[in-house]
C-alpha cells in the first residue's frame, strides 16, 4: 500500500467515517440511519443491508480482507 493511501486511511479512521456506497457519512449517522430504517421495516432485513456491510467491512478492514 502507498504512503499516501495509508495516510488517508488513517485519516479517516481517525474521523471515524465509514463508507455508505458512494455517500461518506460519520459513524453516528450511519448507525442512526440504520436503527430507524430497521424499526421502520420491522424483522425483515432490507435488501441492501448484507452488501452495505460487506462494503464496511472492506473499507474497516482493509480492501483486501474479503
């Protein structure tokens, strides 16, 4: 991995932002999203939730974890 890239990724751990798709939100409000989408749906999980996780995972994680 480049210094640059490590640098922006420690970065933006330190920021605690996640990446929602496309959109960069903070930690906070991507959890508060996901609480009230949750209660609105119910049980069910709704469809983009798996890929969404998946997504933070690999940007947690390091893009090569998966």
């Amino acid at each position: 991995m480049h210094a640059r890239a490590r640098e922006r990724r420690r970065r933006r751990a330190e920021l605690g932002v996640f990446f929602d798709r496309k959109k960069a939100m903070p930690r906070t409000e991507f959890t508060e999203s996901l609480g009230g989408h949750m209660a609105a749906e119910g049980t069910d999980d709704p469809p983009w939730l798996i890929s969404d996780f998946l997504t933070i995972y690999k940007y947690h994680n390091g893009a090569n974890a998966i």
